[in-house]
C-alpha cells in the first residue's frame, strides 16, 4: 500500500488533500508525497512521522522506527529503507 492511500484510508488527509498534493508532485516528481503534505499544511511534521510510523508498523516493517525528533539525514535513510521494502526504484513515493 502506498503512503498517500494509508494516510487517507486512516483519515490522516482526505483524498482531496492527496489528489491535490499528487498533481504538485506530478510537476515536481522529485517531491515526496509527505513534504508536498506538509508544505499544503494538510499534515503537520509531526503528525507525518507518527503516521510513516504506523504504515510501517501495519506493512511489517516494525524493525524500521521513526522518531519524531529524525533529522534529515534519518529521513533521507526512512525513505531508502521504504522504498527498497516496497521495490521502489523512483523517487515518487505516494
């Protein structure tokens, strides 16, 4: 399951929020879902990491923790490690 459908079936955003904030990554691919959420004020930072912490949790990634005080650098490491669990090549993680 891609982030952006988690957070909307888990009425984090609505899926509004998420189309909206697809059709800015769609100009700007190299944009994460969760930034160009944040950035809409849709989902603050901290409400992002506590919902990339249940996603991973509900798609048995558990050995993957987020902590809300991640730096950039642990993001960027989060990121990696969701997108070689889900075979993600690209940068577009929705």
């Amino acid at each position: 399951m891609r982030v952006g459908k988690f957070l909307v079936e888990n009425g984090i955003i609505t899926n509004q929020q998420l189309l909206d904030a697809l059709d800015l990554q769609s100009d700007n691919p190299d944009r994460l879902i969760g930034e160009i959420l944040v950035t809409m004020g849709a989902i603050s930072k901290d409400d992002l990491v506590m919902a990339l912490e249940a996603y991973l949790m509900t798609t048995g990634a558990e050995e993957i923790h987020v902590d809300e005080w991640l730096d950039q650098e642990e993001i960027d490491m989060l990121i990696d490690k969701i997108k070689s669990q889900n075979g993600t090549t690209s940068t577009k993680v929705e």
